[in-house]
C-alpha cells in the first residue's frame, strides 16, 4: 500500500517524535504556532500540530529558514504558508502524507518513479497506525539535546530504564547482581524486570547478545551516527516478537537514506577529573534515479573513572561520610585468623604489627584482640576505559514491477580495561615456612592477606567484536505489502583476568608442598613467602611466581534469521478496511563458549569448548478492526479500534509457548485518545542457563558479622522452564486544539513475571547466609565434627568441576551454597508514566517544553513458592520509586538555549534501615547554528549535573557510598561538539 513519487529515492521520516495521533482531515481547520527559525526544526512542529505525515530527505531542508506560522488555518495552508520563502514545495502522496519537493530540481531531470513506504511504528506490523501500547520515540536531535554522546547513553537515562546490571559501569560496584556483564556493555532494562527481558531489535531484526549467557543485547555497539531514530515500546510484545519481549521492545532504526555528509567531533571530560572523551564520526550518502546508499564510521574513546578520583569510592571507609568502616581484615601484614569448629566461621585473634620485615618475631609481637584492615577500593577503577570502532553501510535498489531490495552491514570493536579488586584470602603457613612464628606456641596459622600492596589490583581486559547484517525484498502483490528478509549476526567477546594469586605456587612459595619441577622458582634459591612482614620486602620474583595465575573466557553468540511477512484488507468495516497480517518466523541461535585457568594447579587447566544450539520457528498473525473513524464519527465517538494479535513459537528442546494481545483505541473526543492493551509474554531459557556445566569453587561469605569458607556450586539446569509474564497498559494522549503544541501522555502498567530464571543466591552473595528467603539454598556443615559432612565436601573438592580445590583443607568449610540457575522468582511491578510536551513562542524565539516521569506503585519479588512477599521499592540497587526529566529549549535564530532537571527519588537501606536522600540534577546546553561563511557548521557546549552534585549517601557493605544502580558519581560532565553538514 505504497505510493509513488517522480524523484530521487527519497530517506522518508515521520516528523512526530510521539506516538502517532489519530488522522485528521487536512481540511479541517486548526490552530498553529510555530515560531521563524530552521525549516528542519520547524517542520516536526509542523507534523505534531497537524498530525500529517512530512516526507523529505535530511539533504532537502538543511540551511532553510522558515518563517512562522500563527493562526487558524487548514493543515494543507499551514505548510503552504511554513515553505514560503524556503524554494520549496510539496505534493499529496495519499491522504495525510506530503512529500517535500525541490521544484529547481525537479526542472532538470525527471527521473523514473520510485515505491516510498509509511513508516512502520513498533508495536505493531501494520505502516502509519496508532499503538494501543505506549511508545516512545528518541531521535539524533534527542541525543544532541540531551548533551550525550551516544544513543546508548541517552536510552539508559530513560525514566523507563533501570540500569542495575545491564551498565558499564556496574561491575565493581554492586549494582550488577547478576554477575553476567563481563564485557562492560550497555544494555536495556525495561521497569527493570532484567535485560535480558527487553528485547532489542536493529531495524525490526534481532541482533546477537552479549554477556556470559549471551542474552541481553549491548546497544553500545550501535554506532550512533547511523540512527534515524529509536523506538521504545513499553509494554510487553511476545503476541508480536516472540521471545524476551517482557519489559518491552526498543527497536532501533538506521539510517537507510542520506543524500548529504555528515561530520561530527566531541570532546568532553569531568570537573573532577577522569572519563575524559573524544568522538568522532562521519555519514555519509547518495542517491540515484532508483536507489541509495548510505555509510557512517564512529570512533569513540572514554577513558576510565578511578576509585581515588570519587569521595564515594575513594576509601571503603565510610566513616567521614557519615557511614561505617567496611574495610576488609584481608591486609598486609594481615591477621592470624582462628576457626569455630562449631559455626565454621573465621575471626581474628591477632594483628600481625605494621612497619616490619617480618623476621626475628616473638610472640609478644603480636597485637591480641586488634585488627589490621585494608581498603579494598585501592587501585579499582568505577567506570572501564572503553575504546570503540563502528562502521555501517547500507544500500537499497528499486526493482521492477514495484518491489524494492534493501540490505544492511554493521561492524562495530569495541575494547575495555578495567582495575578490579586485588585478590584476598587465607594463608595456610606452617612450621615447614622458615619465617613461620605463633603467639600461642600451634605449629601452622590462618593468615587473612591482602595482596594489593604486592601485585596491586587484578586487571581484566576485554574484546568484543560484533558483526550483522540483513537482506531484505520488500513490495506489493494484489494490494497486499509482502516482505521477507534473511539476517544474521554474530558477538565475539572474550576476557582476561590477570595478575591473579597462583594459589599453587603460593602453597610452593609458603613451603606447605615441595618445589614444583616445571618451573624456575626454588625456595633454596628465592626464598619462602614471608606474610609476617611488610610487602615492600617481597622480591620481585617472589610477586611475579605467586602473581602469575590468570583466566580467560571467550563467549560467542549467533543468531541467524529467515522471516516471511504479507499484509493488507481482507473486508471494510464502518469505520475502514479490516486488516490483518501474517507471517512466519525462523530462527537459529548459537552459544559457544571455551576459556583456561591457571589460579591453581601445576599446568593450566583448559575448559574444553562447548557449542549450545537450537532452533526457534513461529507463526504470528495480527488484526485491526476500525469500526469507528472519521468516516462515520459521532458526537461522543470520534473512533473505535480493536487490534488483535498471536504467537505461536517453538523452542527446540524447550517446548511450544503461544501468546495473545488485545488492544484498544478510543477517542470520544478529536482531542482525546484512549488506548488499553492485555497480553502475555514469556522468555525461553538462555542456552547457557540450560547447558552449562557444573562447576565449584570456594569463597568466604558473611553470616551475623564473621566469615564462613563456603563451596559455591555453579551451573546449567536442563529443566529450566520458561518465563512467563502478563502484561496490561491502560493510557491517554491528549492533544487540546484549544492549546496549539500541547500533548500530554499518561498511562498504567503491571506486569507479573512469573517461573523467573536466575541465581538467586548470586544476586544477594553477600548476605546470602543471614537472608532467610535464600535459605533453600544453603546447607551448612561440620566437616570437622560429622563424617557424613566431611564425605560430602570432600567429594566436592575432588570433583573436576572444582576451579580451586586445594587452597583450603576439607575441615575448613563450613556451608554448601547451590547457585545454579533455576525457575524461582516470582516479580510484580506496577506503576504510571506521565509526560508532556509544549511547544509555545516566547519572544522572538520559539520556547518547547517537555518532562517525563515514572513512579513505581509496587516492586514485589518472591524468591521461591515457600518464600515471604518482599517489597523492593525504594531499597537500593533496585529501581527507584520516582524518576523522571523536564527540560525547555528556547530556538531564536541560530541560538538554542536548553535546560534539563532530572531526579530520581530516595530509598532506604533495607539493612540499618537508614533512608537515602532524594538526587536532583541540572544540565544546560548551548548550541549555534552558524551562517553565510558557516552554513551548515553548529557548535555545542553541553554541560550535565551543573551543580557538580554528589550522589545521595548510601552505607554499601562492599565499601561503596552511593547507590550506583540508580545514581552516578560521575559529577559534572562538560563536553564540546562540532558538528559540519556538507
């Protein structure tokens, strides 16, 4: 249902950056108000008040004044009166879409016709149609006036989006609970039910994940450069996408025309130093007669945010902030530590002294009673140092009898590094280590040691390298749009830990085992590890030998697709044609994952590759039913929709899982828009949450304020079911024409997410000992006192499963921890969004005005059947109760003005119950536009958290005093941009 043109192929974009309205007759009359300035900012107003659809391409408009536009007039003499001056004109293509045309242009050449399609809006796969689920659209101009550098960065401060794991920056702060973000990516988390629960799609096509179990998608590698526009679907789709689509959908849309050239260089950095940035980009393209090209190439370089450059992060002291000491008795020198054999747990009983070689010591040396404690945020680094290459390219082709072939190729590289926290644990020293004295007369001690002086911060250096595309031939049959393409991608991610402790070599360098042969240290020769004294006197080849254990993982990820789709009208109704589409959907996904270990054992240990694999087919049908439009309005009933639609998709080895939605439209007023939707959703178990082999190793973990040696079990569970979920929204849109540029958006949600997969353990480790709810999964043991519990540890540590089986002896455990995934949770989220947006003239410029907000009503998780209701709003590390934006931009002539306030609400601190203050930040923009000897040249001062404001005190266990899932202690961010149009 296209219509044709005599042009060059033109980039077609819808100019409403809201939800589609309802049509409207371009004859009635209405009122406008938009103010002179850049025909390319105006005509978006121009969209919005007039509700047409405005076909151009970038090229077109760029440079053109408008002039304004103030008044009652019908929409077809508003653009009239919005292009005079400008060179251009324009034609009706169909009811409610205009194309812009370049009448000069148009003399010279009258090339052959071309096929220009309406845009297609995601929740739903019908073009140019209304969602009865909430849609949110972001653009370029977006990202410019938000002062970020990427889409990713504008996306995760969505009020909507919870950041929590799916951040770069989550990994040394606690905020990732599910442990899965190895590669520092940028991901989405939709009402923050997960990543790996909002589905993210390129052009429509899903993408391959990333992460340890591959199942979230990293929008960081999106060159931003190369987007048209971002659409966030917030209500869950699986009736329309199939699997993952529970949060919702974020469908982000390149750019597939651009008959211009685009540069652009930023440079940008902290108040208080560190994250400093630079990017550079270029787009590029051109048409012919009957087709485009377009390409783009973005570099972008953050560098990373250390722990000293933060009064939050600084020291895990804290103390001067008003909070505790969470300094660890890991230290050097460190402390002698004893065990209860009753409770298992380790407790200091003597400081080892400060400021000594560690030789000639007595039993009086020691500090009975006292405690050394390190810092354990030394040397880390908050935020990685990330490096990124991304290239696009895309092409289309008309072809005859009306069809059109269209492809696209991305390539992004992006690397990362990042200081994490030195390696700690208990040294075993016996009588057997030269060095070795006792204050209480025992022949061996359990040291608690830090090596941060030592080997200082472990270093984990990443790569990953994402590469897709797609093929896609589009056209009409019977009046019937018929659209099949095939796409492919693959994320390659691999990952170092190093300078790690060799616990071998150590037990070599302790002297608790004899000299290994197969490598060069010899105690005769270098000595024997002297944890009495200060670091300063181990030599360099002692670090180097104890400091050499290493790991590294790669994980590869591939999804291939083949999808085959027809729609069009099968009957008229009243109010128009009923339509309905169908198609069928193929789908092959991949995870492979291999990796070595050399923490301990004589050789290192090599973990044998292993490839999951499966594959996914559906069928899906969708129907509109318009039985009241403006056909046959009435006073009351401007218009009545009812859209349907189902899913039926089979997992290989999982199971078959069908899915409806039902939605509705209803405007009883030309102003006003209902809309509700219910529908359900559901999410296939990953291939590693069912594959995975079972693994152990030991940690210490707390319970009631002591340490306990533990076994963690690790793993995949091959009856892992799938996630379901049931979705309702309800909301309005009203768009007063009493009130020219005024649209407000409302609406509710809850969605109850049920069978939830995860490691619930792994998402509260460090209290998982003293949590009740998590009490399924922990068995303690006496391996000391009960032979049934000394058979059961021991069979664990001789498993080949066990990464570090010989660091500590049988006797020492004290709990058995099972982390391996399982349907457990139970979550219910519900609550409201609300946004504005206001576009008025305020002197002799043009002000607009626009805020969003979400306010969480219920956040409730239940870990297993058997487990109380926890309420989550408001604790940290979870999403905040309100949050939310407003911003103004006031265009006069060259000059933008903008400002922004954002704010994310306080909490508790579900431990001490100790409330957390409220976070209210201030960005501002200044940006020109400049003229004559500087067409198409515009420059950019942005500046984000102008106040430079620290984020609210939280007192985290692990030394952190800020909750870094909901708040940054970035500060204040300032950047310069630089944009050329050619």
């Amino acid at each position: 249902m296209g219509h044709r043109f005599t042009s060059t192929a033109f980039a077609a974009l819808m100019m409403g950056v809201a939800t589609p309205v309802a049509a409207q007759s371009i004859d009635a009359v209405r009122a406008f108000s938009i103010g002179a300035g850049p025909l390319e900012r105006s005509l978006p107003v121009f969209a919005q008040q007039s509700g047409l659809q405005i076909l151009y391409p970038s090229a077109l408009v760029a440079g053109r004044q408008a002039p304004a536009v103030t008044g009652d007039y019908t929409a077809e003499a508003a653009l009239a009166q919005l292009l005079r001056g400008t060179g251009l004109t324009y034609r009706q293509s169909r009811p409610n879409v205009f194309v812009l045309i370049d009448p000069s242009a148009r003399a010279e050449a009258e090339p052959e016709a071309t096929q220009l399609e309406e845009v297609v809006v995601t929740g739903s796969y019908f073009r140019g149609v209304d969602s009865p689920s909430p849609v949110t659209v972001l653009t370029q101009d977006d990202v410019a006036r938000q002062g970020r550098a990427t889409v990713a960065e504008t996306l995760a401060a969505l009020p909507q989006n919870f950041t929590g794991a799916a951040y770069e920056g989550s990994a040394n702060t606690g905020a990732d609970r599910s442990a899965r973000n190895s590669g520092a990516a940028t991901g989405l988390n939709l009402r923050g039910l997960g990543a790996d629960a909002t589905l993210v799609l390129v052009n429509g096509r899903r993408i391959a994940g990333t992460g340890i179990s591959g199942d979230f998608a990293d929008v960081s590698n999106i060159p931003s450069s190369a987007i048209a526009r971002v659409d966030v679907l917030l209500d869950g789709a699986s009736a329309l996408y199939g699997a993952d689509a529970v949060g919702g959908v974020v469908n982000i849309i390149l750019k597939s025309e651009f008959e211009q050239a685009e540069s652009r260089v930023r440079l940008g950095g902290t108040s208080d130093g560190g994250a400093e940035e630079v990017l550079l980009s270029h787009v590029g393209g051109f048409n012919w007669a009957s087709g485009s090209l377009v390409a783009a190439y973005e570099f972008h370089d953050r560098g990373e945010l250390r722990s000293e450059d933060r009064r939050v992060t600084a020291s895990a002291d804290l103390r001067p902030l008003g909070g505790s000491d969470w300094r660890l008795v890991y230290s050097a020198p460190g402390n002698i530590m004893a065990q209860n054999p009753v409770t298992g747990s380790y407790q200091p009983i003597f400081a080892i002294p400060r400021d000594q070689n560690g030789v000639g010591l007595t039993a009086s040396d020691f500090l009975a009673n006292q405690v050394n404690l390190t810092n354990q945020n030394l040397g880390q680094w908050f935020l990685p140092h990330q490096r990124r290459h991304s290239l696009f390219a895309a092409a289309r082709q008309n072809l005859p009898f009306g069809f059109s072939l269209d492809g696209d190729i991305r390539y992004t590289e992006r690397n990362h590094t990042l200081q994490t926290p030195a390696d700690t644990g208990i040294v075993v020293i016996t009588s057997a280590n030269p060095h070795f004295v006792s204050p209480v007369g025992a022949t061996r001690h359990d040291i608690a040691y830090s090596w941060i002086d030592e080997l200082g911060p472990a270093l984990s250096e990443g790569r990953t390298r994402s590469v897709s595309g797609a093929l896609g031939l589009n056209g009409s049959i019977q009046d019937w749009n018929v659209s099949a393409y095939v796409s492919g991608g693959r994320e390659f991610s691999s990952r170092t830990l190093s300078n790690r402790v060799q616990t071998t070599f150590l037990q070599e360098a302790l002297g608790s085992r004899a000299d290994i042969p197969t490598t060069t240290f010899r105690t005769a020769v270098d000595g024997f590890f002297n944890p009495y004294g200060d670091p300063a006197n181990t030599s360099a080849a002692m670090r180097a030998h104890i400091g050499s254990g290493y790991s590294w993982t790669d994980h590869r990820t591939t999804v291939a697709s083949a999808n085959l789709k027809a729609d069009g009208s099968i009957l008229e109704l009243a109010g128009g044609p009923l339509r309905m589409a169908v198609g069928v959907d193929l789908r092959r996904e991949r995870f492979e994952t291999e990796g070595e270990n050399f923490l301990s054992g004589v050789a290192p240990r090599i973990v044998a590759p292993l490839v999951y694999e499966r594959d996914v087919s559906a069928a899906f049908v969708e129907f509109r039913a318009p039985f009241i439009s403006a056909a046959n309005a009435r006073p009351g009933l401007e218009r009545l929709e009812f859209s349907l639609a189902a899913r039926i998709e089979d997992h290989e080895g999982v199971g078959q899982s069908t899915n409806p939605k039902v939605g509705l439209l209803y405007s009883p007023t030309p102003d006003l828009l209902l809309r509700a939707s219910h529908g359900t959703s559901f999410r296939a178990p990953a291939l590693r949450e069912l594959f995975t082999a079972y693994a152990l190793g030991p940690t210490f973990l707390n319970r009631g304020g002591v340490n306990i040696l533990a076994v963690v079990q690790y793993g995949g569970n091959p009856d892992l079911r799938p996630e379901t979920a049931t979705s309702t929204t309800a909301g309005f849109v009203w768009t007063p024409a009493a009130l020219s540029g005024f649209r407000l958006e409302g609406g509710w949600f809850r969605t109850r997410f049920e069978d939830r997969i995860g490691n619930p353990v792994l998402e509260n480790l460090t209290n998982v000992l003293n949590d009740p709810a998590l009490s399924p999964f922990v068995r303690f043991v006496s391996p000391a006192t009960n032979a049934e519990d000394r058979a059961l540890v021991q069979s664990l540590l001789d498993h080949p499963g066990n990464f570090n089986p010989t660091v500590m002896p049988v006797t020492a455990y004290g709990v058995i921890v099972d982390n391996r995934f399982v349907n457990a949770a139970a979550v219910e989220v519900e609550g409201l969004d609300l946004s504005a947006r206001y576009r008025f003239d305020l002197g002799d410029g043009q002000m607009s005005i626009d805020g969003s907000i979400t306010h969480l009503l219920a956040n409730d998780r239940q870990i297993t059947a058997a487990s109380p209701n926890e309420n989550l709003l408001g604790d940290p590390h979870f999403p905040a109760r309100w949050r939310g934006r407003l911003g103004g931009q006031w265009l006069s002539g060259p000059l933008t003005l903008g400002f922004i306030a954002n704010y994310v609400s306080g909490g508790r601190d579900p431990v001490g119950g100790r409330g957390i203050d409220d976070w209210a930040t201030f960005d501002g923009q200044v940006r020109y536009d400049f003229r004559g000897w500087g067409q198409g040249l515009s420059l950019s001062l942005n500046v984000l958290n102008l106040a430079n404001s620290e984020p609210p005190f939280y007192d985290a266990s692990r030394g952190i005093g800020y909750d870094a899932a909901n708040t940054n202690a970035l500060g204040r961010q300032i950047s310069l941009q630089l944009v050329k149009r050619w």
